[in-house]
C-alpha cells in the first residue's frame, strides 16, 4: 500500500513546488536510507555516515522522534547531498538555513526549522525500519514528494500504482472537461450522492 506520511502539523517542505521522487536511504540495503536515534541528542555524525552511503537518486529519511530543539541538518549537509545525488531530504525533526533550502529548490520536508545547529555525537542506526510521525518507512521504500506532501510504498508496488495513478488523472481530466460545461448537474457528483438518496 501507498502510505501518506503524516503532514498538519507534521511535516513542512521547504523548497517550491515542483514534484521529486526517490529511494529512501536506510542502510541495510543498497538502494535506499532511513536513520534512527534513539534520543533526541544523537544526530550528525550518523547523517554525515548514511550521506556518504548515498547513491543518485536517494531520498535520506530521518527519524528524529519528532525533536524541535536542535536541527538534524542544514545548508552544508544539503550541497554535500545534492553534490552525492541526495534528491532530498525526509526530517521528522528539525532543520536549518531554510533559506538556502528554498534557493536551491532542493526538497526537504521537516517537522519544524530551529537556528541551533545538530549535535555533534551520539547513538544512530543506519538502514532500519523507522517512524516518521507514526508512519513506518523500510529501508529502500520509494518516496514521492510534491507541495502537497510524501508518500512511502515498497518498489514491488510500483508498477500497480503507476497504473492507479494513470487511471485516477484520466478520471479527473474527464471530471475538469465536465466542469468546464458550465451546468449545476454534474455526473461525478451525482454517482455520490446517487447512493445515499440525494
């Protein structure tokens, strides 16, 4: 299944809108990562790891237990990223230098932003299971992002969602051509309140 990673209040983006989509990054396998702290107070050098594991077309997805206090990363992290082919970044935490963020365009959905930087030292796990406000992400998960907000689903589903997803935008564009007619009456509406007597 396609799993929506929870957003209000949970997860911000900061960069524009266009969409991006890539492997998250654990570090049990190759294709992908995710980190785990097990207290708020662990942070950079585990990131500093899981970047330096990353291949193009990676998403890193951190699960920072949903701490405020500190950033998890920032602007140098992100160039280091995109120079590795970090497509972005997943934070269920905080980051910083949001402003470069937005400049570079380059994805990053995050709980909150702080101006303190991360610690430096501290326990992480690479490549395992994580949760990202409640929602669990495996190692080598596909994430798709848009301004709206990120999805998780396991690359075997590929396929049966990129069919869904064909179907579900040919139905809308039939629905907008409706709309466009300009009448009170519309078909798509009424195949919903068709069964319930209204």
């Amino acid at each position: 299944a396609t799993h929506a990673l929870p957003r209000s209040p949970s997860l911000l983006r900061t960069a524009r809108a266009r969409a991006r989509a890539g492997y998250n990054v654990c570090i049990t396998r190759p294709s992908s990562s995710t980190l785990r702290y097990p207290s708020p107070l662990a942070r950079a050098t585990t990131c500093y790891k899981a970047l330096m594991m990353m291949s193009p077309g990676h998403v890193l997805v951190v699960d920072g237990a949903g701490d405020l206090t500190n950033a998890i990363v920032g602007e140098l992290l992100m160039l280091y990223a995109r120079g590795r082919g970090c497509v972005g970044f997943v934070i269920d935490g905080s980051a910083r230098d949001s402003g470069a963020f937005l400049r570079a365009d380059f994805p990053c959905y995050v709980r909150g932003v702080s101006h303190r930087g991360p610690y430096k030292t501290g326990p992480g796990a690479i490549n395992v299971p994580i949760s990202v406000g409640g929602q669990v992400v495996q190692p080598g998960d596909i994430l798709v992002g848009d301004e709206d907000g990120v999805v998780s689903f396991p690359p075997t589903i590929v396929d049966a969602l990129i069919a869904a997803a064909r179907r579900s935008a040919s139905e809308e564009r039939n629905i907008k051509a409706e709309i466009d007619n300009g009448r009170v009456e519309q078909s798509w509406i009424q195949r919903t309140l068709d069964p319930h007597g209204l």
